[in-house]
C-alpha cells in the first residue's frame, strides 16, 4: 500500500541551497504533519466535490457533522474525523490509505503539540474529563 504524506519544518533562515536544507533537516523543528488540519475547500479537493458542495452537506448535517477544532474566519477540522463521517454515510468514496494517513498525521500532531502542556494543567484537564 503506498502513503503519502507532507512533513512542514521550521528551518533556520541560513542558506536556500536545496542541497543544504536536505543537509540541515536533522536539526530542523517539525512543524505539522499533512493531511491534518483542514478547512472545507481542503476537505472538498480531497472528496472530489465543489467547496459550496461541502459547506452544504456540514450545514445540512449540522448536528451531526463533525465539529471544527477551530472556528474563525476560517474553520479547521481534524481530517480523520470528517472522513469518517463521510464514510458512515456511504455516499462517499474514501481511499482507506487517505484514512490511514489523515489519522496517523493528526495523531503525531496531537502528541506532538501536548508535549507543550504544563504538567500541572495537564492533570488538572485529566481530573476535569475524567
């Protein structure tokens, strides 16, 4: 089965020389993994169906549409969780390795970015949904 997937780095801004950011990714900070994070027009490219196509289906499906993680001017869902709504719903076909993906890339960005919470907040987040 074949994956693909996107790793984002923060490089130091030093050089541009593509041979030496190949060189330099070792040190490099991993940003986010890809596909995670997304908004409609995302969703609606990897689905194969028009964005206005998207927003109409999470509209009509308010209730049980999966919720964004973010909502401002723009809303971001986790991948996975969207296309396993899709998938419920049979109308849709979804390739399991974009699956397989989507829930592997929002998994390393969730460890990933609570390695950043304090311990003591961490367990009182643990005591407040347990």
């Amino acid at each position: 089965m074949e994956y693909e997937f996107t790793l984002k780095y923060r490089l130091a801004a030093a050089g541009s020389d593509a041979d030496e950011l190949v060189e330099r990714r070792g040190t490099a900070r991993l940003v986010e993994v890809c596909p995670d994070s997304v908004g409609l027009t995302d969703i609606a490219e990897l689905v194969g169906v028009s964005r206005q196509n998207m927003r109409q289906l999470s509209l009509a499906h308010a209730n049980s549409f999966p919720a964004p993680f973010h909502e401002g001017s723009v809303a971001l869902w986790h991948l996975a969780h969207v296309l396993e709504w899709l998938m419920e719903r049979g109308t849709y076909h979804i390739e399991q390795s974009l699956l397989d993906v989507a829930h592997a890339a929002m998994q390393i960005n969730l460890v990933k970015e609570s390695a950043r919470i304090d311990n003591d907040v961490r367990r009182e987040v643990r005591n407040l949904v347990a």
